[in-house]
C-alpha cells in the first residue's frame, strides 16, 4: 500500500515538474522570439516599405531619411541624454571642445518628462542678462514647438553667428503670477565666456567665499590660486557656491574636491552593464585644505557640482547649504557611425562615496534653503551688475539679500565658534 502511495507522489511530482519546465520553456521561448533581431528587423523593413510606397509626401521617404528618423526615434526613446547626431550636428559638437561659439549661454538637458529644460544660464551672457532661470522649459524657438526637436536641434538653433538674434518662448512652472508663466525673449548671441573661478574674497571674520560657475581644463588651476590669495589674506573657513553650476569636465571636478579629501579616498565612481564602464575615481595626494567648508547647491547644480557636492558630503568633508540639486548623474559615450554620423549613448551612472545614485534624485543639501523663481531673477541679476560702471548698470533695481549666503555664513561662524569653545576647554581638562 505504501509502495503504491510512493509511485504515485513520485509520478505525481514528476508531472509537476514537467508543466513547470513546459512552461519556463515557453516563457524563454517566447522571449526570445520577441528579441528574435531577425523578426523585427523584418517587421522595420516593412513599415519601411510601406512608408515609401504610401506616403502622401514622395520627397520625404528617402531611405535616409527615414532611417535617420528612425534612429532618433531609438536613441531619444531610452532616456533623455542619449540621442543620435547627423554628420553635421556630430560636427558641431566637436566643434564645440576645440574653440569659442555664438550662442545665448544656457546649458539645456532634456528633463525626464521629456522637455527641453534649461540647467543653468551662464554668467555674464545673454540668457542670464535676461533673467532665465535653471528649471526654465524652452516650448518654442522662432515660434516652432520644440517638442518634436531632439537635443541636438535645439542646440543648433539656438546658436549661430555673434551678433545675430533669436527669439523663443519659455515656459516658468515657479513663477508665482500665471500671466509670467510663458514669456517670449529675443536675444542677441553673443561669444560665450569660459572664465570659471570668480569673486574670490573674504566675507567676514576670516570667511572666504569662492564661486564656480562651471568645470573646464584650467578650473582646478585658476581655484588653487584664488584659495592662495584668500589664505594670504587670513582665511579660515571657506564657502564654495556652485549654484548654477551645470557641470564639465569630470577631471576637473575631481581635482577641486581632492583639494578637501585626503589621497587616495574614493570621490566618485561609474557603473555601468559593461564592466569595462566600472570605473573609480580618487583624491590626488598632495596639500589639504581642512579648514571648515561649506558648499553652495541649487536645482542648477549639476553633473560635476554633484559629483563634488557628494563626495564632500558622504565624506563628512563639508555642509551642503540650499536647495536638492539638478540630478543629472549618467556617463554618456559618443560611437562614431561610418557615414560620419554618431550616437550618444548611456553607458554608466555616478554613484556617490556611498553608493548613492546621482542621476534623477539629485544630492539633498543638509541644511535646505528655498528661494523663489522672482528672488532667483534678482539675485542673478544683481550679480551680473556687480561688475559694471553705474553709468552702464542700467535701471536700479532694490538690492536683495542672498539668503543661502547669509545662512552658509552663520553656519561656519557656528562651527567655528564651537571649535574655539572646545580649544579654550582643553587646558581646563587637563587640570
């Protein structure tokens, strides 16, 4: 009877096992027919075909054409960053590394909603004369909705030769008025400044203040002199704004972060599905700075500014002041094609000291302080005046108090304080 019972479970989780195979077999084959390249490399060649032979317009159904179409339709379909550059938009950004070019001095990014989004308007050129605002959507470009435009074109329109004019329309979700939600603005390009360090002094009581605007080749240079300057002048505690940084070059930034980070220590890493994108990279040995730092953040802070605003603040290094940043945390690696086109493609993510993942979160400052669209308006304005003659500075305007600033300050004078209370106690101790 037993024996009986025994065959029959045995024969009974033999079947088991056997639908259970079936279907893992049928899930995998399924699967695997839906990744069959053949199957759909046939299904694009007869939407291809279709294409030519019916479409009302027979001089846009090139194959050409259409499979640039279809390859900007591919790349811009995976995330916001990756897309695929024509011969001459592939140019233009090689262009753009070797020398100076017109334009209206914003860095854009698509925003993961998809829309053209501006990260951050560069100092001291048109856009940010004009008042637009890290966050900023751009809807139209002389009056073409950019919805249906990859980055690259948006890029190509907005540039073009110093002293000609372009006209777009911005959309501003901060704005508190719904009537200066959409505004137009025309404006003149111009050649686009690459000075990165400005505005090295010290504030008060020993508190330096440093400021920069975006990482280029010479940014970790021009940063060392001005913290020289400013410690031959008797600084003690420093402020470093990167507000409104949109980033650059990834060396540069590791360099100024291993100005505060001992040798050796991890600033960032890149992970990606590739291990050859698996990459670490490290402070430099060499002189430290340690006295108390305090790092300026805001949504324009991106890329590069995330990457030391992470670094600093996993490390225990520094006090992030301000508002979370942009989030734009991925490695994007430019593939040549053999028709002189090219693919910008995501191949690995940042990740902080801790792991922490950059890209769409962005890095929360410890101490977050809110500034509305108007008063951001005011304060880049006010800075772009800063530097000008009265007579060129154009209609007054009320100053306004810097109220990151103003808190980053107190911050160090606390800190400082505190130190110099635990330096008085210590002769008491050992009393």
């Amino acid at each position: 009877m037993f024996k009986k019972i025994a065959v029959m479970m045995a024969v009974g989780l033999l079947g088991l096992n056997l639908v259970l195979a079936a279907r893992i077999y049928s899930q995998t084959a399924t699967k695997a027919e839906k990744d069959n390249p053949y199957a759909q490399l046939e299904l694009f060649t007869k939407v291809l075909e279709i294409i030519r032979k019916d479409y009302v317009d027979p001089d846009r159904v090139g194959y050409k054409e259409l499979t640039y179409g279809a390859l900007r339709g591919m790349l811009s379909s995976l995330d916001p960053h990756s897309q695929f550059m024509e011969p001459e938009g592939y140019k233009e950004m090689q262009d753009d590394t070797k020398g100076k070019f017109g334009g209206i001095g914003i860095q854009i990014a698509m925003s993961r909603d998809g829309f053209v989004t501006v990260v951050a308007p560069i100092e001291n050129t048109p856009s940010a004369r004009a008042g637009i605002l890290p966050g900023d959507r751009i809807i139209k470009i002389e009056g073409k909705p950019t919805d249906k435009m990859g980055l690259s074109e948006v890029v190509r329109q907005l540039r073009g030769d110093p002293g000609t004019k372009v006209t777009f329309t911005v959309f501003r979700a901060k704005a508190k008025n719904p009537a200066d939600r959409v505004k137009d603005y025309t404006l003149e390009r111009a050649i686009i400044p690459v000075e990165s360090v400005k505005d090295a002094k010290i504030l008060e009581d020993g508190i330096g203040y440093v400021r920069i605007t975006q990482f280029n080749e010479p940014t970790a240079e021009e940063f060392e002199k001005a913290l020289e300057k400013l410690e031959s002048q008797g600084m003690d505690a420093l402020i470093l704004d990167l507000r409104n940084n949109p980033g650059g070059l990834l060396e540069s930034a590791r360099k100024v972060a291993s100005k505060f980070i001992p040798g050796g220590e991890l600033i960032v890493s890149t992970e990606g599905r590739d291990p050859a994108n698996k990459i670490v990279y490290r402070a430099d040995r060499g002189k430290k700075r340690d006295i108390p730092l305090v790092l300026l953040v805001n949504n324009g802070s991106a890329s590069g500014s995330e990457i030391v605003a992470g670094a600093l603040q996993d490390l225990k290094r520094a006090v992030l002041v301000g508002e979370t940043t942009f989030g734009k945390g991925s490695v994007q690696s430019v593939l040549p094609l053999p028709d002189g086109s090219a693919i910008r493609l995501t191949t690995a993510k940042y990740y902080t000291p801790s792991h922490k993942v950059i890209h769409e979160r962005g890095i929360t400052p410890d101490i977050i302080v809110p500034v509305s669209a108007e008063d951001e308006a005011k304060l880049i304005a006010q800075r772009a005046r800063a530097g000008l003659p009265p007579d060129e500075s154009g209609e007054k305007v009320e100053p306004i108090s810097d109220v990151q600033l103003d808190r980053a300050v107190d911050v160090l004078k606390g800190v400082k304080l505190f130190a110099l209370q635990i330096k008085k106690s210590r002769p008491a101790a050992k009393q």
